[in-house]
C-alpha cells in the first residue's frame, strides 16, 4: 500500500494526502482530512521513511508513574486509541526523573505522534523542551501543576461530606490517607463545612495512625459520621469497628471515595462515591484526539458522575432515633460578680471576685437536658467574636447539637451580669447583643430542628416575633412547648394558645397579670386562655401547679443556696426530661425540684446542672418511688 493507493481510495490527489499525512492540511477541509486518515488507519499506511519527521505515525506515547494504579485509566485511553486506529507506546517512570527522561526520549525517537504524561516528580516540566522541539503535543494527566488533567477529588471530597450533613450529620470525622489526592479531598471536606456553617474541628481529622483516637471519639459520641479520601481506611476502620461490637450505621455512618479497579461485590459494601477510572482514561484519549485531529470533545475537563454505591453505611446520626429535646432563646457570657449584698440606688458595691460562664436561657437548658440523657439541640445567636467559642465549647463538650447556633458579625455575644450576695440571691442586668438579632427568618431556616422534637424549650429574651415563630413551628411538627416568659410583661392570646406548659415565677407573674390577686387566680386566668398548664415556681416556697388534673402547691427540696440563678433553667429541663422519660406530671414536678434544688448549691448554672445518675442516685435514697413511671405520662 503505497501514497497512490490511498489517494485512489480517497478520490483525492497525491499531494492532498501528502499535506494530510504531514500535517501541512490547514487549506484541507475537515472532511476530506477525516477520510484520508480512515483510510490510512484502515490500511496500516505508514509514510516512507524519507518523508519528514512530521509524518503521522498512529502512534501515542502513554508515560505512567506506575501501571498498577491506573490500569483502569490506561484501558479507557486504549480503547479510545483503538477506536481511531492507533496503537500505544507504554513506559512507566516509577517515579524516577531519570526513567522518565528516557521514556519521552524514546517516544520521540519512535515518532509518536503525541504523548499522555504522568509526571514523576513536580520538576518533571523541565523535560518538556525536548517534545516541544520535535513538535510532539503532549497532555499532562494526574499531575501536580495546574496545566494537568485530573480527576477533581476536591470535589469529591465536598460531594461526599454534603451527603452525609443532608442525612443530618453535624460532627463528621475526615479520615485520610497519605496520597496525590489526599490534600484536594480534605479542601472539599473544609469547603463543605464552611459552606454549611459548621465550624471545622481539627480534632475530628485523622490519619491511619490514629484511628484508636476516631474509634474512641466514635464511641463517647463526638463523632456521628466519618468520610474517608481512601476505601482501604474505611475498610480497615469498619473491621475494627465490628471487632469492638459497633453496629453500621446505627453506632456511625461511613463514606468513603471508591476506585472502579475494585470488585464490585468486595466486602465489605461501604457507601461511596465511585470513581471511574476507565471514563476518565477514555476522556484523556478523546483530549489528546481532539488535539491531533479536530475530532469533537464532549467536555472541556473531565466531569464524574457523584453518585452514591448504595446506603449500606450511611443514615441518620444514632441520636435522631429517638426524639429530642429543643431549646429556642438567649444565649449569654454570664459574668458573675460576688457582693456583700445586691446593689441598690445611690449606693456603690465593691467586689474582688468574678467568674466567667457560658450561659443563658438557651443554653443552659439544652446542657441541662443533654446531661439528663436526651438528644439536645439550640436555636440561639452568638456574635463572630472569640468569646463565641465559650459557647460553642460549652455546648459541644455536652453533645448538644448547635446547627441552629447563629453567629452574627453585627453583633457581640450577649452578656449577663450576674450579681450575687451570700445567701445565694442574685440579680441579673442582660446585654442582649446577638440575641436580638435572632429573626422569624432564622427559625424557619432551621425548621428541620423541630422535627423528631418532643419539647422546643422557648424563652423569650429573644425578639418576641422569634419565640411566637418557635411555637407554632412546633405546634405544626407535633411537640409540646414549654415557653419561659422573660423580661416581658405581655403575652397574646395568640402566643397563649400555641403554648402547652407556661413556667414563670411569680415576679413574671405579677408582670403580665398585675394586681393584688392570689396566685392561684392569677395562674387560672392563664390556663383559661388556653395553656394547659400553669407552673408557678417561687423559689425557697417551692412552686404551683395548675393543670386539668391538678390544682397543688409542691414544696421546694432542701438544698444549701449558694446561687438561685439557674434553678429556673434547671427545673424546665428537669421537667422537660421526665416528662419525655414517660413519667407523669406530678411525678415529674417532683424531679424538677429536685434537678433545681442541685442547681442552687453550686456557683454557676452550667457546672451546677445535675446529670441523670447523680440526679437519680440522689432521689432513690429520699423518695425511691418517685422514680417508678406511672402509666400515663403527659
């Protein structure tokens, strides 16, 4: 088969096939260019030895760092070669520079008409002078250097943590490891978060060194999910993690990247995204194709396809099974100041002692449920400062889920200052900051909150419009509401009637119903309005209970008062909490007092919320029957 016989194939002349077959075919239309090189490709033309160096060869040179890895890729770029009639030359650097100069030195002298390159090292661009002097176009793939084809794991990394925050995951473990995709998978882990508003916790990123550390946070229940740049560290994390008894995904979730040069049916079945090697090696021999012949690319870079293997691994956080337990209200710096006695007009108060907490309404009751043993979530605002990160800590240090924690820049973190003299009595001036910036719209945002609540814990040292907002959210999800009214002095009829629980002292008391009434008329006029029940709490006198079936004062516990600040906080989520547990009312009253009760015999609301067996060994040795469940629960 000589240049006539093609051209007599073609139906085009001599020298129009010459110009096709030394690239000199830029006056050549794309047809006629297309037919020519079917017909050579068909015949195995190949040019005389006498014609220029820039006679097609049909030849690619495909340099690899090492074929174990990529014989996926490597099929994909074949088939596509062999698709258009040429064939491969394959070398593999194994990393080595030195290797590597000698494989693109033989493609040049075998004249091949272009070169897929893998470099071996980030200084491997130094021998690109040598193709570009033989007029040898090249395409950089899996490289380190912007100009390189590669598969984007920086959004693999993005796809696969987002997958796991839409299944409601908040504390999500990145376990990685050491490889050319690692860096850009944990920018997309970083990116996700910071796109999400959840802060990145370098605490919650691991390596295969420390994978007793992730297997310890998974168990104390810092951590819900995990997703692994590597299927081989997953597969490792969950053999470890049956031999420790954890049951997949009800203990965690597990996601991970996974490599089609892997058996589809290896165990074990780990959710992951795959990764389609053979696709991305077929979309780099129709680049370089497109570059040597004008053929048509369907996309400029290579684009995969984030679609989930299965579900076999992944669900809800352990802790959505069972329903939760919501607080919507202020968050606070609470600063406390000891004194001699409280302060009063005209008079100045020395004091030498302060201590600083994280605080608030909100806060306070989320910990003070988490410690009682339920789920716990917040819906609160906090300002962007570093103060913040009290909050944050405090809330994450008792599991408390602060998805609904909103930082606001305009705003500094709100502060109260506490005032409290020996006898435990205090009082409080609040500087509202972010909290009055928390909106209706901020509420409906975080709506998914409400669902799988039991009992949304309002306060309203928040905008009035974003506790009323809290109510009915929860009223549409099917929860009960108990709603704290503080610092105000009016409630509607509207906010009243979408109320289940109304707990006030009764300074609070007196300040929506004013008058010389009793208390008890005063808790009635309220339950007409449509709560169905009334809590009166009054401090060393216990508290007032106002519902369909009871009508009856319960006497305060006997504890030291070293600081009544929070015994309101403490009692709400006590209540909360038992009442959740199945107990009934009365039963759960009782348990509050005694949850209050702890709470005034320390310094500081949160150190001073009881958690659940302190609480229960307490009560089992004063009134053990006040722990038995009744069988009809509020």
């Amino acid at each position: 088969m000589n240049i006539k016989d093609i051209a007599r194939l073609a139906g085009v002349s001599v020298s129009t096939v010459s110009k096709v077959m030394n690239q000199k075919d830029s006056s050549i239309s794309q047809e006629t260019r297309e037919k020519v090189l079917r017909i050579a490709k068909e015949y195995n033309y190949a040019p005389y030895s006498f014609l220029p160096a820039t006679a097609k060869s049909f030849l690619i040179g495909v340099l690899l760092r090492s074929h174990k890895s990529l014989s996926k890729t490597l099929s994909g770029i074949l088939a596509v070669a062999c698709e258009h009639g040429y064939q491969l030359l394959l070398a593999e650097s194994g990393g080595d520079p030195a290797e590597e100069q000698k494989a693109l030195a033989g493609f040049g002298k075998n004249k091949a008409d272009a070169v897929l390159w893998e470099m071996a090292a980030e200084n491997s661009l130094d021998f690109a002078p040598e193709l570009e002097k033989l007029k040898i176009p090249y395409l950089l793939f899996n490289s380190p250097t912007a100009s390189s084809e590669n598969i984007d794991y920086q959004a693999f990394g993005y796809q696969a943590t987002q997958a796991l925050i839409a299944c409601h995951h908040r504390d999500i473990a990145c376990l990685l490891l050491s490889g050319a995709r690692t860096e850009d998978f944990f920018n997309g882990y970083k990116k996700c978060l910071f796109d999400r508003q959840i802060p990145l916790r370098e605490d919650l990123v691991f390596n295969e060194q420390s994978l007793p550390l992730l297997l310890h946070k998974i168990s104390s229940r810092a951590v819900t999910a995990v997703v692994s740049s590597h299927y081989a560290a997953a597969a490792d994390l969950y053999a470890r993690s049956l031999a420790q008894h954890y049951q997949i995904p009800w203990d965690f979730s597990l996601l991970s990247l996974r490599d089609d040069i892997r058996p589809e049916d290896s165990f074990p079945d780990i959710s992951a995204f795959s990764i389609s090697r053979y696709d991305y090696g077929r979309f780099l021999g129709q680049k370089l194709l497109h570059r040597l012949e004008n053929l048509p690319l369907p996309m400029e870079h290579f684009q995969s396809e984030y679609a989930l293997s299965s579900r076999t691994t992944i669900d809800v956080p352990h802790f959505m099974h069972s329903q939760k337990i919501l607080a919507v209200g202020s968050t606070n710096l609470d600063i406390y100041l000891k004194v001699p006695q409280l302060p009063t007009s005209g008079k100045a108060i020395l004091t030498t002692q302060s201590s600083l907490y994280a605080g608030g309404k909100a806060t306070n009751e989320a910990i003070g449920a988490a410690k009682l043993g339920h789920r716990a979530a917040i819906i609160s605002a906090v300002g962007s400062q570093s103060e913040a990160d009290i909050i944050y800590d405090a809330l994450q240090q008792h599991t408390v889920n602060t998805d609904g924690l909103k930082r606001s820049s305009q705003f500094s973190t709100g502060k109260a200052y506490i005032f409290v003299e020996p006898k435990g009595e205090s009082t409080i001036t609040i500087l509202s900051g972010a909290n009055d910036s928390l909106s209706p719209a901020d509420l409906l945002q975080k709506e998914y909150l409400f669902e799988n609540t039991a009992y949304c814990l309002v306060s309203t040292e928040i905008p009035m419009p974003a506790a009323e907002t809290a109510c009915r959210l929860m009223r549409k999800h099917g929860g009960k509401t108990i709603l704290k009214p503080s610092s105000c002095n009016y409630l509607s009829p509207e906010l009243l009637s979408s109320v289940d629980i109304l707990v006030l002292n009764a300074k609070e008391l007196s300040e929506i119903c004013p008058g010389g009434r009793p208390i008890e008329e005063k808790a009635a006029s309220l339950y007409r309005q449509g709560v169905a029940i009334v809590i009166v709490t009054l401090g060393a006198e216990g508290c007032y209970v106002l519902s369909e079936e009871l009508n009856e004062r319960f006497p305060a516990k006997s504890f030291p008062s070293i600081d009544n600040t929070g015994a309101g906080d403490a009692f709400i989520s006590a209540l909360a909490s038992y009442l959740l547990y199945g107990f009934d009312l009365k039963k759960a009253v009782a348990i509050a007092g005694y949850a209050a009760g702890f709470c005034i015999s320390r310094e500081g609301v949160v150190p001073s919320l009881v958690d659940k067996n302190t609480l229960e060994a307490y009560i089992h040795q004063q009134e053990p029957n006040l722990l038995v469940r009744s069988s009809r629960p509020y």
